[in-house]
C-alpha cells in the first residue's frame, strides 16, 4: 500500500497541471510549477502575451515572465522512467493508483474531465471524440468546486427558507393561543351575562356559545391547516438539504451526478405563505333581540326610583316629581349646606329607595349630557369634602367623561369602549349575587358588571360632572317605572 501510494503521488508530480497528461518537455516558470513547454507557451499565446510580459501561473496566479522558463531535465527523466515502466492496475483502474481512482470504460484512461451538458466524468480521449468536442468541458476538481459553490448557495438558500417557515410556524402557533385567549374572555362575559338571567335565556346562552364554538373550531382549523402545510414544507425543505449535505460529503463522481435534477429542485423550492386567518369573532355574542328581549326581561324588577333632595347638592335642581335634576337653579339657604346626609362638595344626589335584598332594575335618561355618572353607594359612604368613587370607598359607578370617554371607577380605572353612544342606561341590582351591572338601552347591549360582596343597605347615586360653562345643564331623567312586587327596598 505505501509503495502503491508512493507511486501515485511520483505519478502526479509527473502530471501536466494544464493539459493533465505526461509532460512534454517540462519546464519551470519563476514561481518553480512545472508545465509542458508547449502548454505553457499556448496558454500564454492565448493571454495574448507574445513578447516577455507578466502572466499568471495557471496553478498558483503567481506573476511569472516567459524569458524565466527553465527546462527541467530531471523531471524530465522521472517523466520518461514513469512511462518506461509501464505499469497496468486492474480494471477500471489506472497503473499505480490502486482500487479507487476511476478509470474510463472505454478508453481505459482516467477520468480527469467533465461534461457539463452529459453530466459525466470523462477522459482525454473522450473530449476529442465528435460526442464531447462541441461540449463544455472542465477539469473534474474544477468542476467539482464550480458546483460546490452552486450547492452551497442552494443550500443557503434553502437554510433561509426553511427559516422562513419556522417564523411563520412560530406565528400560526401563537395565533391558537391568541384564538384560545379571545374565547375565553368572550365565553367569560357570556356566561357571566346570562348569568344573571339563566332560568329566562338557558335555551338561548346554549345556542350562542354553540356558535362560538363552531366559530372558534373553523378559526383553529384554519390555523390547523396553515400549521400542515407548514410543517409539509418544513419537512421537504429539511430533507432537500440533508440530501445536498450528504451529497457534499461524496467523492467527485458522486457529487456531480444527477446535478442538473438536484439544483432545479432546489431553485424550484419557494416558499408558500399561509392563508391569513383571523382570530377576531365575527359574530355578535350579546343577548339577541328576537329573544323576549333584555329590557323587557329587566322589567320584571323594575322599581320606582325618586331622587331624595335632603342629599342633593346646592347647586342642584330637582324636578317636583323628583324623577329629574340638572345643574343650577334656585340656591338652598345656607342653614342647609349643614345637612350631613347632602353632598358638600361634588354634584350628586342620591335616591330615596335604599335597596338591602333581591332584585332591582331602574334606566335613567342621560341624552347628549357630555358628562355624568350613575351607580349605587352604601348609606355609609362619606359624602363631605372631596369624594372619590371607588368600591372601596362604598361607590360603584359607571362615568362618562369629556363627551367621549366611559369608565368604570374600579381601582384603578377600567376605560370601556361602547360602540353605540347611549342615551338611556339601565342599572340592574341583584344584592344576593353581589352584581352591578349597566346597560345601554340604546342599542340593549351590557355595557359593564361591578361583582363585589354587598352589606348594609345602597342607594342609587345620580352625578352630574361639571356644569361646563352650560354645555351640561341638561337633566339626568328617571324614566318609566312604575311597580315594586319582589323587590326588597324601603323608600326614605
């Protein structure tokens, strides 16, 4: 084995770099390659170089001058003892190379060429026959690093769009979790809207959250389907590449075959964007109207409220019916700011009911007013000095404030956003359950439920916000009710 090797290397060295046979009359040029005089000098013919101008090694590109060609006599008899020995491998072989560089079937010369149109690997002979004359042909390691290079780009390209898919998976995934999410708070306020009315809408809360359900299973579907196709790419583009990989890592004749198929797969891969889901609900999940509808349900809790005016502010004006108030008017005697059951420094003024048990359900007509608040409070709460609206303080309110903005004065605030401005608000009460829930009658849609523990008795509160050089001096109304039956309230 080591003189079979010791051979092949003598062999080599006895190898024309440019024409890749024996070489004819070797000589050395400045950088010491050796080539045959007659290649050499073609070479730089074809370089354009008749006279003793620079040229470039064809091995090395080193700059080299033809007034420095040396003939290299000793090389010259390693040449011709190398061809005077004459030695035969066995077949597909050449002498003294051992099992396993190629030789061509044909010609039994070894495969130093490669076809670019025939795909193969041939031999000197082959490339002056009439089939490979007019083809492209380049030494086979030349060839082989030329389509190295083309793998290593497909293969980057491949990287990145395999890439591409893992973000877009990465999407799709955190889009089911945003799906998930939206249903769930969805599924939350629905139930927690019938909720309050089960025994009345049980028919109906099952067929709407059938709907969404379905609505949620085509979403995820869609998304389902999305993640396969995603996954299908994946997994092609990840074979594609283990096959370039593995193609890479094979000798030059193995590498180069099949070429053509293997890069037109790989400049044919293109990634294919995903349809668009969205996971926002199309369907409308409040309470529909072709059921007995909400106010007409409310109704059978309605009560009577009236405003107490012993709470109203000083610069409040109540109605003799006391069902409406508005800013300014009439100013109460000074004897009467001591009152401790009035407001002293904020614009409201309470109910006369007080409310400790059951159900209860009034509206209040709040028109173009661009602020306001209502809601309930303990009779406990303060209502001296600077006021702030907060269930822990014993207020629950809905606000509205510069024309535009709505809130919930939890802690801290909740901003709502209401589609539809309402001109009538409906406030239902049901003490056991420990609910404040709001509605806008305009278009009979829950607008918000304060959820609390209740003790001791709670009063409607009516706000008015500031008077706003007169541009909120119309009157908060207390519309329609009439009867009291089932209620549990005391009126003051």
């Amino acid at each position: 084995m080591a003189l079979a090797g010791a051979l092949e290397r003598l062999q080599e060295e006895a190898i024309c770099p440019i024409c890749l046979e024996y070489m004819s009359e070797p000589v050395s040029v400045d950088c010491g390659h050796n080539f045959c005089r007659g290649c050499i000098a073609k070479h730089c013919q074809e370089k354009g170089l008749w006279a003793d101008g620079p040229f470039s090694c064809p091995q090395c590109r080193a700059s080299c001058h033809r007034s420095g060609f040396r003939p290299n006599r000793q090389l010259a008899n390693i040449v011709e003892s190398i061809r005077q020995l004459g030695l035969r491998g066995g077949p597909g072989t050449e002498p003294g190379m051992g099992t396993g560089t190629p030789l061509c079937a044909q010609h039994d010369e070894r495969l130093k060429l490669f076809c670019e149109e025939d795909e193969e690997a041939i031999c000197v002979v082959c490339r002056e026959s009439l089939h490979h004359r007019s083809h492209t042909v380049y030494p086979i390691e030349e060839a082989a690093q030329v389509y190295k290079v083309k793998l290593q780009k497909s293969l980057e390209h491949l990287s990145k769009e395999v890439e591409d898919v893992r973000k877009r998976e990465s999407v799709e995934r955190m889009k089911t979790q945003e799906c998930k999410e939206t249903v769930k708070k969805k599924r939350e306020r629905i139930v927690s809207e019938f909720g309050k009315l089960h025994r009345l809408l049980a028919n109906e809360e099952k067929l709407l959250l059938q709907k969404l359900e379905e609505e949620e299973k085509w979403i995820l579907l869609m998304i389902s389907e999305n993640l396969a196709r995603l996954v299908e790419q994946k997994s092609l583009l990840e074979e594609l590449i283990l096959e370039i990989k593995e193609k890479t890592q094979q000798p030059a004749d193995g590498l180069l075959k099949d070429m053509k198929s293997v890069l037109s797969r790989c400049e044919g891969v293109k990634f294919q964007s995903p349809k668009a889901v969205s996971v926002t609900l199309k369907e409308n999940y409040s309470i529909p109207e072709h059921c007995l509808g909400m106010r007409e349900m409310l109704k059978k809790f309605k009560v009577d409220v009236t405003l107490d005016p012993e709470t109203a502010h000083p610069d409040l004006t109540l109605s003799e019916d006391r069902k409406s108030v508005r800013r300014g008017g009439k100013k109460l005697l000074l004897s009467l700011f001591d009152n401790p059951k009035r407001f002293g420094t904020t614009p409201a003024v309470l109910g006369s009911q007080v409310f400790f048990s059951g159900r209860c359900y009034w509206e209040v007509q709040v028109g173009d007013k661009p602020e306001w608040g209502l809601g309930l409070c303990r009779e406990s709460a303060s209502r001296k000095g600077n006021v702030l609206f907060s269930p822990d303080k014993g207020y629950w309110l809905l606000r509205l404030q510069n024309g535009g903005n709505y809130e919930a004065l939890t802690s801290p605030i909740s901003p709502l956003t209401l589609t539809v401005r309402p001109r009538r608000i409906g406030i239902f009460l049901d003490y056991e359950a420990g609910e404040i829930s709001f509605y806008n009658v305009s278009d009979r849609s829950h607008v918000y439920t304060f959820t609390d523990k209740f003790s001791g008795n709670l009063r409607p509160l009516f706000f008015l916000g500031a008077f706003l050089g007169g541009r909120n001096a119309e009157p908060l109304v207390i519309s329609w009710v009439r009867d009291t039956q089932g209620t549990g309230c005391i009126i003051l």
